[in-house]
C-alpha cells in the first residue's frame, strides 16, 4: 500500500505551514532518515574518529601530571589540534552536503508526486555541483559581513540583541530558500539568490517567526534524540565518582564520553538537515502564492 501523499504546493497560512511540516515528517521520517544516514555514513565515521581524538585529548589535558614532562603535555596537544581539524572540516563538508541532500529530497518529492529516489537525489547535486561551491562562497562573505554587524550591534544594549537576531534568521531564511531555488529548475547562482531574497524580503515576517518557531521544535526535537546518551552518561559518571574511578585511564570512560560527544555533534547536524527541510516546505508556498503552479495544473486538469 502506498503511503499518503501530502502536496506542499498550496497556499497555507503561518500555522498551516508548521502544521505541514510535523505532517511531512511523520509521513516520510523512516525514509529521510534511511537516505540520510546512506549519505552521512562516511561523515559519521569520521565524526566518531574527530570525537575520540578530542575526548582523548582532552581527558589527558585535564588529568596530565607536569611530573611525566613534555611530551605527554605534547602528545594531548596534538590530540586536541587533530580532533578540532577532523570536526571542523566535517561540519563544513557535511552541512553543505545536507543543505544540497534535504533541498533535494523534498523537491524531488513535490514534483514525483512523493516518490524519492536515491540516484535521483545525487544526480541533482552533481548536476548542480559548481553552482552549490559558488553560493556557498558567496555566503561565506556574507556570513563575515553578518560577523562585523554583529560585533557592531553588541554595543547596543537589547535593541541590538533584537536586531541581531532579527538578522540571523533572515539569512537562515534566505540560505534556505535560496538552496531550493537552486534545485527547482536548475537555476544559476545569480537566479537563485535573487529569487531567495525576494521570497524572504516580501514574505519577512512570515519568515522570520518560522525559522524562530522551526528552531525552536528542531532543538526540541534535538535534545529529546540526546536525552537517551545523556541519561547513559549521567548514570555512568554517578556510580563512576561513587567508585572513584580514574576517567583519565578508563577506556570504558573514553568510549561513553566519545559516543556521548559524537551524538551530540551528529544531533547537531541533523537538526540542520531538518531545517533545510522545513525551509522547502515553506519555499514551495511561497512558490505557490506568487506562481500559482499547481493551481494552474489543477485548472487544466478540470478543465480537460
């Protein structure tokens, strides 16, 4: 039996909008997910290494004895530089890759009537592969000229706070709806961006109040994934300090605190992966209130 399909392109109102979201997620979560995790298992991997590297570094930073000499100072130094350099690179490569993956799935969702396919979604992003580089590379500068704003308004007591975060979801707005642009109908960097930011400036506090209320659930959402390790390393360290066990030299301790550290990183980009989500739900009703596509077709349809 086939599951419910649930058409995106129709005019809703703010709540109707949030309302579709939670109803898309819980129609098609086991498959997001599935695709998301056959997309994300190198980065896992690497995650879980990033993670034990820092944890490692770390716990030997914490509990190192200058009586041992340089080298083990050296050694933790080392672990930590490492781990930093491995995660950082993740996020990066990983972040992009979800923003293109999410983008994707639920634009090839709109136009297959809720089929996905797999190749489907990585022939897209090949297709589109020198585009992505070039916005992102755009939104890098961006995002620097969002930084010196940002140090700027610090100065201004609330109202800066305000227009500070009145600012950062308008880009997560217009990153997000730019990325679907991207996707729907193969259209240029310039193209995109420019239908992205009118989408965002005509429809701003529509918005904005999403990403907030968005961001809001996703955290939810987030901690509720984290609260199983969290309450695993909340019992592991109770009986630890109970049974005043060395963290430092416990591989026991380092794995908890590695998967614990890996989990709460990987939740972190899934959560980013859902607001791509989020956002291409919210961009195929704003397409639809100034297009009128699916309308269009409906009509057609009656009329044939």
């Amino acid at each position: 039996m086939d599951k419910p399909y649930l058409e995106l392109r129709t005019r809703n109102n703010f709540g109707d909008i949030i309302t579709n979201y939670f109803d898309f997620l819980k129609l098609n979560f086991k498959s997001f997910v599935n695709l998301y995790l056959r997309y994300n298992a190198i980065s896992i991997i690497l995650t879980l290494v990033g993670s034990y590297l820092l944890v490692t570094g770390f716990m030997g930073l914490a509990s190192r004895d200058f009586r041992f000499g340089i080298s083990a100072a050296l050694d933790n130094d080392i672990y930590l530089i490492a781990g930093g350099l491995v995660l950082a690179v993740i996020l990066m490569v990983t972040t992009i890759l979800n923003y293109s993956f999410s983008s994707v799935y639920v634009n090839e969702y709109v136009n297959n009537h809720g089929t996905v396919v797999s190749a489907n979604i990585w022939k897209a992003i090949k297709t589109n592969l020198g585009t992505i580089i070039l916005f992102i590379l755009m939104g890098i500068a961006i995002y620097l000229g969002y930084l010196v704003v940002t140090v700027i308004l610090a100065f201004i007591p609330l109202l800066g706070m305000l227009v500070q975060y009145a600012l950062n979801f308008t880009l997560n707005a217009f990153f997000g709806l730019s990325f679907m642009a991207i996707f729907n109908g193969n259209k240029s960097v310039g193209d995109a961006i420019s239908e992205g930011w009118s989408f965002t400036i005509s429809n701003f506090v529509r918005t904005v109040f999403y990403g907030l209320v968005i961001g809001i659930l996703n955290i939810m959402i987030t901690f509720l994934i984290l609260s199983i390790p969290g309450f695993i390393i909340g019992i592991y360290m109770y009986f630890s300090v109970e049974s005043q066990v060395d963290f430092a030299t416990s591989t026991v301790a380092t794995i908890i605190f590695t998967m614990g550290f890996a989990m709460f990183v990987l939740s972190f980009i899934f959560s980013q992966a859902l607001t791509q989500v989020a956002y291409g739900i919210l961009f195929f009703n704003l397409h639809e209130e100034r297009y009128n596509t699916y309308l269009r077709q409906r009509i057609e349809q009656i009329g044939t």
